[in-house]
C-alpha cells in the first residue's frame, strides 16, 4: 500500500476516532497509525502536501488530548519521533505543530509517576525534538516541564536521570529566557550541587550532560568561574576530548562536542585551550574518527574543527596537525599496514580530510561541503604566512585532482535540490581554488590542474541551469539561499576563478572574454551587484571592470536588469517610501530656421564690423564725435550676438547628445522589440498548445462525466446488493454463531470424556504401584527394626566416650587458659623489645649519619691525600732530576780534575 492511500486511511480513522471515542475505533486508528509508521516517511513534512499536514495536525492533537488512550498516545508519539528524521522536519514539528508543548503536557499531566513508559517516552521525543532548537520560555508547560526536569534530576532513579539531563541541555544551551527561568527558582543551589556530584558518575553520557548544563547556567558565574578556572579546565579539557574520542556513542560524542563548541566561545576559556599542552595529539585523535566513515560522528568532528578555526590562536595548530609532513618511518609502517600505529594515522589527518571529499557515502554531502570550509579556513592561514611550506604545497598537490574531480558532473536533470548541492559545492570548490590562486607557487600548480575547457564547459552549464530555471528569469526572490542565488554565485566565481588564471592557463583569457560578452550573464550579475552580501557584490564589480570595455558587453541590458532587481526589492519589502523614478529632461528642440538666421545674422555682423574698420581707417583724420557712440551701439551689438551664438553652440552640442540618445534608445527599443516578438511567438504557441489540450480535456470531460452517471448508476445497483449481501452475511453469522456454540460444547464435552478415560487407566496403574511398594516397605521396615536396635546399642557406648572426652576438653581447656597467661606475658615482653627496638633504631640511624659525615670527611681527606702524594712526586722527581744534574757535574768535575793531574805528571 502506498503512502497515499495509507495517509487516507489515517485521516479517515482519525475522523472516525473524533465522532465516537470506543474501544474499535481506538483499534483501528492505532492500527492504521502502526501501517504509516512501517512504511518509509522521510521528507514527508517538508514535501509541504495538504494530506500529510492535516493528518500530523490531527494526532498531534490526538496526542495531546487526556481523553486519548495511553496505548493510542504512544503509538502516535513514535509515528511523530519517526517523522523527526531530520533538522527541517523537526523543526516544522515544533514551530508549526507545536508539539513540544504538547509532549510538555503530556509529562505534566503523567508526572506524578515519572517511571511510566509514556513518560521516559515523551522525554526522549522531547530531547531529540529541541536538540539545538530554541523554546521560549513563554510556550505551554515550559514552567512545568522545568520544575518536573529539576525534581527528576535530584532523584535517584537511573531510568529517568539520563533523558531529563539530555532534555535539559537541550534547554539550557543557548537559551537565555529558560536559563533566567531555572536562575530563579528556590531549589537552584541544590540543583547545582546535584549536577557537581553528577560529574563523579560512571556514564559518560551523564557527565557531558551534565557539564554541558554547567556551562549554559554558569559559565559567567562565580560557580562557573571556579569549576572552569585555571586549575581545573586542562582535566575538563582532556575529560572532553577523551569523550569525544572514546564516547559511548554518537549521541554522547554529539553533546560533548557542543560542549566544546559553547565553551570556545568564551575568550578565556579559548585562551586556555590555545595553552594546553596535549591539543595537537588531542586534535590528531578526534581527525582520527573521520576514518570510521559514518557521516553523523564526522559531521559534528568538522564542526567542531570549524568552530576552533573560529579562533585566532588554534588555526596555527591545526595546521601544524593537518599539514604535518609524513616522516619516512611512518610512510615504511603505513605501507606495511593500513591500520597503522597512532602516528601513521596522524600522518594522514590531511589523507583523511581529502577522502571526505569524494566519499561514496550516503548523506555525506554536508561533510564535504564542511571539509571544503575547513580547507579554506586552514589554507588561508597557512598562504597568508610568509613561506609556504613544502608540506602544504604537497597536500596542494594531492588536493587539486579532487577538486577538479568536484568541478565535473553538472547533472540539472536530477531535480532542483540535487542542482542547489552541486551549485552549492561548486561555489565551495572554486572559493578554495581563488585562495590558492593567492600565492604564486600554488597558483602555478592550480594552473596545472584547471584547464580553460572545464571552466568553460562548467559556465555553459551553469549559464543552461540558470535560463532553464523559471526563477531566474523571473524577478529574483527575497530568499538569498534561493536557487537562483546559488547558481549565480557558483557562476561568478568561476569566472573570477578564470580571471585569475587567465595568464597561466592556455585559452583561458579567450574563453574568459566570451563569456563575458555573453547575452546570458546579464542575470546573474545583476544578481550579484544588487545582493546585500558584500562578497558578492565586490565579484561583480571586478568581473564588470573587466566586461566595461569590451564592446558586445550588453551593459543597458544589465542596467535595466539591476532596476528591475531593486523595484522588485523594493516591492518585496513594502516600504512606505517609494523611490520615485528620475526621468531624463529632453533636450531643447531646436528648428533649422533658427539656425540658419542665426547663422546668416553672424556673417551680417562680420560683414558690417569690416566694413566699420574700412571706414575708421578712412575717416581717421577727419573723426566725428558721433563715431564713437556708433562704436559703442555696435559693440553693444556684438556683445550680445556673441551671448547668441554661445547660446546656439550650446543647443548645437545639447541636439548632438540627444541624438546619440536616441540612437541607443532605438537600438534598446529594436533590440526589446525582438524579444516581445520572440516571447509573443512563443505565447502563441503555447496559447494554441493551451487551446488543443483545453479541446482534448473538454472532450475528455464530457467522457468522465458520462462514466460518473454510469458509475453512479452503477453505483446504486451495488449498494442495494451489499444491503442483500448484508442482510445475508447478519442471519450466516447468526446461524454461524449458533453452529459454532454447539461445536464448542460438543468439542468440550468429549475432551472431557477422554481426560477421564486416561485418568481412570493412571489411577489404576498406580493402584497396582502402591500394592508393591507397600509389600517392599514392610519388607525394608522389618529389616530397618533390626538395624536400628544395633545402633542404638553403638549409641549408648558413644555416649560413655563422649563423656570421657568432655573430661578431657575440661582439662585442655586449663591448659589453654595456662598458655593464653603465658602468651600475653610474651606479647607484652614483645612489646617492650619493639620499643627498645626502635629506640636502638634512631641511635643507628644517629650512629649512620655520623657516619656518612665522617665517610664524607674521610673521601675528602683521602683526596687531599692523592693531592698531596701528587704533589710528593712531582718534588720527588724534580729532587732526582737535580741529583741526576749533580751527580753529572760531580762526574764532569772529577773527569776533569783526573785529566789535570794527568797532564801535570
């Protein structure tokens, strides 16, 4: 059954359900309820459809309503939880629904036993409906929901802590109405210290809760100041990034990083962080989730990677993880495994980034769009440096193949939202390309990768989406996220991308021109120029420097495309002061006659100034005093054709410029001319398309309406045959009824029968059974008489040597008590010993002492000894060397003397 039919088949129940609350009606809507939610319902609130809305409506008040079964409640609250399968659809639920204040009703009116299925049940939809939702505080129950959340919170039931947590982190985060509400209450300060002890819990998922809520109520507070101060913020930053990592699910891993995300934006706490001596290898672990591929964990990664990009302090380190050079021992191991040790997966958080790039995962499409800006985050830190590194420049090579990959594959015939995701992802895509073209080097490997084919192959295409999308070639929307926007953005920049790459790229200075003399890029750069996005509009301007000078740039059409854009913004914004639009004054008509008077009275004035000089010159020597005032008459005369003729020239230049005006207007008018004939052909041609469908459908019509009177007669027939068939189906389960009682108490009465048959052969069995048991017991019960008067005699001779044991125990009892004394005296001489003990213990470690310091002494004596015995022998072989020398002059001295004395006899 399809979903149609199905909605149908609700909506009915639900009616049926309203008019007459009874127990079949209830089975039945709970039925249907069941069918919708089996089936597939994802974008079944966004598709905007009439059907699905007034089905939603209904059980939203259904599930509000305290006449409504609670088994029914539930059945519909999992249908709306299955419904909130994404942010657009949960946030129509509770903006247009209202179903938060709905569920908060349902809690209040069933929070008296807060352990109820329906309760926990309507929590965990709440927690999962407000998550990064706004509710004011001014909504139904909110008062109550919070005062239920509080009171559950401090209880001890592990059932309900957990949902109440979430839900109030939901709350809290980013709330300040409900914040102030919660501030006020007179159980707050317990409150807190609830939430202090929850941070000693066994489950992670209570302690980001818990933490997350810490840091929505006291983040600027004292309590705050001292839970997240100096000394104690490294432990919640490794205790945060350890959850991240090794949380217990995503739903943990989502709430701890919002945490982190809500605690960077306090500059403190972001001071710290930059501090921390554990960031890199913390970073480098949460990169390392971007590996298990599931698109939910690596969207809330990158978001939190956006958000410390946000930071001036942490974008340096981040780059340093990112673009970390891979070391040749690390390669050997990588090659060797793919799972790899923890720095071989460091080593590849840029690998891993580029792979989300292009990951066939399903629903990765807003990962890639979040890698994209993270790269341009990252790569615009690291080109606005100095040097360039050669690390980065090989991550640039390894990234361009993917980026001109993302560039292919402009496919409009997949529908409007897949052309907004590619548009949207092209825009990204060439956003990164114009940061790398920023720098020479990494602009000549852009260079390599971008040929002037793909950019102009991807203009044409984006130029087709634009004209074949109605509402480009319509007025633009107010909505700056339209399609028309994305597709005009995405084209832009593209061109700017060719702009800048028009001198190292073959072709791409021809191909940039051509496309800029284009009739098509009037729209989207009049998009562009009259947007309230500052980036945009300076796009425009360049890429309008750039077009002013060529000369098929269709720039009135452009003109009038920008007024067209500002009056229908204008509208759009019903402002109450309108912009009146300024006509142009024509010039002053001037008739040829005119000119040729004032052209003829010029050449009379020359004419009669020659001939006043040939007269002067003349008349010189005879000078009448009335020539003078001739003189002057005519001078007055000349001044004022003069002012005439200045006057003339300037009607002159007026008539030239209005001509030239009227020139570009009959070239505007000719030119808009061809297109209302084109668009008048084509309305034409629709009109006659409009006329022969309207025929065929009148025909068609007349078709139907003939069916209708034959169904209905039809129709009629069938009813009064279902009446007999009814009437014959009543007296069959009459009669079917009747037949199956009999059966019944005929089936009852022969099962009864045979039970008895087979008891009756038990019971003679065991009859048989007991006959021999009871002979054999008489048997064992003589025997047993016998045996038990031998051991009544072995009793009574037990009995002696128990008492003569007892005796024994009496005197071993003496004994112990003897040598108990004896060992209490050994005890307390024990005691006496340690004491002397320790007292011998201090004067040996006294006695030690003194002995290390006169070992101490003792080396340095025996130092001064070698010193001194150094000393010995150097003197003693001096004293040899002076004995030798002696010996040697006494052996001289005598030699000599001998010769002497020779010599004298």
């Amino acid at each position: 059954m399809d979903m149609t039919t199905c909605l149908k088949s609700l909506l009915l129940a639900v009616r049926q359900y309203g008019d007459s609350r009874t127990a079949h009606s209830a089975a039945q809507l709970q039925k249907q309820v069941e069918e919708v939610s089996g089936l597939r319902c994802d974008r079944l609130l966004s598709s905007g459809q009439v059907l699905p809305t007034e089905c939603v409506s209904r059980l939203v008040e259904l599930a509000g309503s305290p006449n409504t079964d609670l088994a029914l409640t539930s059945s519909i609250i999992s249908l709306l939880a299955q419904l909130a399968c994404d942010d657009n659809s949960r946030e129509i639920l509770h903006s247009s629904y209202n179903l938060t204040s709905t569920l908060a009703s349902v809690v209040h009116r069933h929070g008296t036993a807060p352990g109820e299925p329906l309760v926990l049940q309507c929590l965990q939809v709440l927690q999962k409906l407000t998550y990064n939702t706004r509710v004011l505080q001014s909504s139904g129950y909110v008062h109550e929901l919070v005062a239920f959340l509080m009171t559950n919170i401090q209880s001890h039931s592990d059932d309900i802590i957990m949902p109440c947590l979430g839900l109030m982190a939901n709350l809290c985060r980013d709330n300040h109405s409900v914040q102030s509400l919660i501030k006020s209450l007179d159980n707050v300060k317990p409150f807190y210290r609830t939430l202090i002890n929850f941070l000693a819990h066994n489950s992670l998922t209570v302690v980001v809760f818990t933490l997350s809520i810490l840091a929505s109520l006291t983040l600027n507070e004292k309590v705050g100041e001292k839970l997240f101060d100096a000394k104690n913020i490294h432990q919640t930053f490794q205790l945060v990034f350890n959850i991240v990592v090794n949380g217990d699910g995503t739903l943990t891993r989502k709430y701890s990083v919002d945490l982190l995300v809500d605690l960077l934006k306090n500059p403190k706490i972001s001071d710290y962080l930059t501090r921390y001596e554990h960031f890199s290898a913390c970073v480098s672990q949460v990169l390392g989730l971007l590996q298990s591929k599931d698109p939910d964990s690596a969207a809330k990664v990158l978001e939190l990677l956006l958000a410390m990009c946000s930071v001036a302090g942490l974008r340096p380190l981040l780059c340093d993880v990112v673009f970390r050079p891979v070391a040749p021992n690390l390669r050997v191991a990588g090659r060797r495994q793919r799972a790899g040790l923890d720095g071989g997966r460091k080593a590849g958080c840029g690998l891993t980034l580029v792979q989300w790039l292009s990951s066939p995962v399903e629903g990765a499409e807003s990962c890639s769009l979040q890698v994209l800006q993270l790269l341009n985050e990252l790569l615009e830190e690291v080109l606005g440096a100095e040097m360039v590194s050669d690390s980065t420049l090989s991550f640039v090579e390894m990234l361009l193949p993917v980026l001109s990959g993302l560039l292919k594959g402009l496919d409009p015939a997949r529908g409007d939202v897949h052309l907004r995701k590619q548009c949207d992802r092209i825009s990204h895509v060439t956003g990164l390309l114009l940061i790398l073209c920023s720098e020479d080097a990494t602009r000549s490997l852009v260079s390599r990768q971008v040929s002037a084919q793909l950019c102009l192959s991807r203009v044409e295409s984006l130029l087709s989406c634009c004209h074949s999308n109605s509402q480009l070639n319509c007025l633009p929307s107010g909505s700056e996220n339209d399609l028309s926007q994305v597709c005009a953005e995405a084209l832009l920049q593209t061109l700017e991308l060719m702009s800048k790459l028009r001198q190292q790229v073959k072709d791409m200075e021809t191909s940039f021109y051509r496309m800029l003399q284009d009739q098509r890029i009037v729209t989207p750069l009049s998009l562009a120029l009259t947007s309230h996005h500052r980036e945009r509009v300076q796009t425009g301007l360049s890429l309008l420097f750039e077009a002013t000078p060529l000369p098929d740039f269709p720039l009135v059409v452009l003109g009038e495309s920008i007024a067209a854009n500002n009056a229908y913004r204008q509208r759009e914004a019903e402002l109450s002061v309108k912009r009146v639009a300024v006509q142009e004054v024509p010039p002053p008509w001037t008739n040829g006659s005119v000119l040729d008077s004032s052209a003829g009275s010029s050449r009379n004035v020359c004419s009669l100034v020659e001939k006043i000089q040939t007269g002067l010159e003349l008349q010189e020597p005879v000078r009448d005093s009335h020539v003078s005032e001739i003189i002057d008459v005519y001078e007055q005369k000349l001044s004022a054709f003069a002012s005439k003729e200045s006057r003339l020239q300037d009607l002159l230049e007026a008539k030239a410029l209005a001509l030239s005006q009227a020139d570009r207007l009959i070239a505007q008018y000719r030119f808009q001319r061809a297109q209302a004939e084109a668009e008048a052909r084509k309305l034409g041609c629709l009109l006659k398309d409009a006329e022969r469908r309207r025929e065929d459908l009148q025909a068609a019509l007349s078709g139907q309406v003939l069916e209708v009177e034959r169904s209905k007669a039809d129709m009629e027939e069938l009813l009064q045959h279902n009446a007999r068939l009814q009437r014959d189906s009543e007296e069959h389960q009459a009669l079917k009824g009747a037949y199956n009682t009999l059966l019944n108490r005929f089936n009852e009465a022969d099962r009864l029968l045979k039970e008895l048959q087979v008891a009756h052969i038990c019971l003679s069995k065991q009859n048989d059974t007991l006959r021999k048991n009871h002979e054999a017991l008489q048997l064992q019960h003589d025997k047993m008489a016998s045996v038990l008067e031998e051991r009544e005699e072995e009793i009574r001779s037990l009995r002696s040597d128990v008492q003569k044991k007892n005796s024994d125990i009496a005197g071993l009892r003496a004994e112990l008590r003897a040598e108990e004394e004896k060992v209490k005296e050994r005890d307390r001489v024990r005691r006496e010993l340690e004491e002397t003990v320790d007292v011998l213990r201090k004067e040996l470690n006294r006695t030690e002492q003194a002995r290390k310091d006169a070992s101490i002494k003792a080396s340095s004596l025996e130092l001064q000894k070698s010193q001194l015995e150094t000393k010995l022998k150097q003197k003693e072989d001096e004293l040899n060397k002076h004995s030798s020398m002696i010996a040697m002059i006494h052996s001289l001295s005598s030699g000599k003397m001998k010769s002497d004395v020779n010599l004298s006899l």
